[in-house]
C-alpha cells in the first residue's frame, strides 16, 4: 500500500513538473518571438526563488553594464562597511577630478551627461557615503558613483564577486573615462552575472534592510515594474546608453513570492521600442506566474 502511495505521488509530482516545464518553453517562446520583432539585441535571466525554475535567453552573452555595475559597487560599499572600515555615515568630499585607468591621466564629467545633476552643486562639499550610495543607486549618479569607485576600488568589487563566486561581471572602472572606452576597457555583465547578483542580495538582505530599500526607491520605472499592479515591489538597478536600455532587480509579489528578473539590450535602433518590449515581457513574465 505504502508503495503504491508512494508511486502514484512520484507520477503526480513528475506530471507537475512537466506541465511546469511546457509552460515554461511556452513563455520563452512567446519573450523570442516580442523580441524578434524590435530592431536589437536582448538577453533575458529570470529565476523563480520559490522553485528555482529559470528561463534564459542569450544569459551568457556580454553586453555594456552601463549603470548595472553600480549594484556590485554597491555591495562592496557594504562589505567595506560591515569590516570597519568605515561606517556609512561617515562623509567624503564631493570633487570632481578622477584618473583614467589607460594611462592615470585626468578627467571630469559633464552635468550635462549625467542624470543627477544634485552633486554638482556641492562639489568641495562633504556627503556621505550613504548619500552618495542614494545617488548612486537611485538617480543613476555617475559623479557619485566616480566618488565611491574611488573610495572603495574597482579591483576589490571584483574580488569580492569572486569570493561570492559570481561570474560574468566585469567592472574595471568608473563611468564616462573616455579614454578607456576607446581603448574597450569597458563594464561588461550578461543576465546570468547579474542574476547571481540579485540572487545574492535577494538571499542575503531582509526585506527592510538599508540595500534593500535603496534598491526600492529606484527613480527610473519604464521597464520591470512599468505594467505590473501597484502592489508589486521592485528592487531593482536599471541603465542605459546608447542603443542600450537595461533593467535588473527582484520581483516581490502580494503573497510573499519573488523572483530575479534581468533584462538586458544591445545595438537598439530606438531606445523607447526596446523600452517597451523589455517592459512587455517584463508583464508576460509576471501574468505566468500569476
């Protein structure tokens, strides 16, 4: 009898992982086909953290991290913090002058190419290191993102995503250091890397804890959270340049249940298509689950 029971619940567990497993290929189906039909290049990681189910699309191609390497400097901020090297009250003066990694020659950015344009006002001012994280983070700043690169190191962002053995990331500098740009020293991520990323912070980080509220106030909102309900929640870091439109965070739904979302573009003609799409399949992912 026993056996029997425990036969006819392997056959009914093995059945529901089957139709979990078509309603899968079915969904990445439909996000290919959305995608064909938008002139560029995209990539897609989700993972349920529920079940672990995932879809992947091109999850292991690299494409520019534009503002996306901002969340594993971010984790360094943290990790800094948390060995005593500093504490995140703490305040550092707003200057605008940064090194090139080529050859250490100097360099500035322009207000007028950065989405915050609040610290250029302070500049020979103090703020802290969580302020700077705020604008870092929420606003996409890149002169504070330049500032806290500087403070916390580019090579120990990459040693601490080693450490956690996440792959796939590359972040060798800080933002708009034109002469490592044309020289292809660039940040560079796929969905996978970012994913691990999010997974990480996801399995780490309470609900209420300071990372994660950062990552709830982001300001930018045209991609994962643009068509879900209002009572879904995202923590999440988006970025964009060029033929380039990104979004990366943590879905958290009504009932308790979340999951990682990476959507990631490359050689866009046309910034807002791509903007659209990503926020439609953004929408199709959510309803497969709900």
């Amino acid at each position: 009898m026993k056996k029997s029971a425990l036969i006819t619940f392997g056959f009914f567990l093995f059945t529901c992982m089957n139709i979990s497993g078509q309603k899968n290929i079915r969904l990445k189906d439909q996000i290919i086909e959305l995608m064909s039909k938008t002139e560029g290049d995209f990539g897609l990681a989700f993972k349920n953290l529920e079940n672990s189910d995932t879809i992947f699309i091109n999850a292991h191609e690299y494409f520019h991290a534009a503002s996306t390497m901002k969340t594993p400097v971010m984790l360094e901020i943290f990790k800094q913090e948390k060995q005593g090297k500093f504490k995140i009250s703490d305040s550092i003066i707003v200057q605008n002058e940064f090194e090139s990694i080529v050859d250490k020659s100097r360099y500035s950015l322009s207000i007028n190419d950065d989405s915050d344009d609040i610290l250029y006002r302070k500049i020979g001012q103090k703020m802290t290191i969580h302020d700077l994280t705020y604008e870092m983070m929420t606003k996409s700043s890149n002169l504070a993102t330049n500032i806290l690169i500087d403070k916390v190191g580019a090579k120990n962002v990459m040693k601490l995503l080693s450490s956690l053995n996440i792959k796939e990331n590359i972040v060798l500098r800080g933002v708009e250091d034109q002469k490592a740009f044309e020289a292809g020293l660039n940040n560079k991520t796929t969905p996978f890397g970012l994913m691990q990323i999010f997974e990480h912070i996801a399995l780490t980080q309470s609900r209420n804890s300071l990372m994660m509220e950062i990552l709830f106030e982001q300001k930018f909102n045209e991609i994962i959270p643009a068509q879900l309900p209002k009572t879904v929640k995202v923590a999440h870091k988006t970025g964009s340049i060029t033929g380039v439109q990104h979004d990366s965070g943590i879905v958290f739904l009504p009932d308790g249940r979340k999951y990682v979302l990476i959507l990631l573009s490359k050689n866009l003609k046309n910034a807002d298509d791509g903007v659209k799409t990503l926020a439609v399949i953004s929408k199709l992912i959510y309803d497969h689950l709900n």
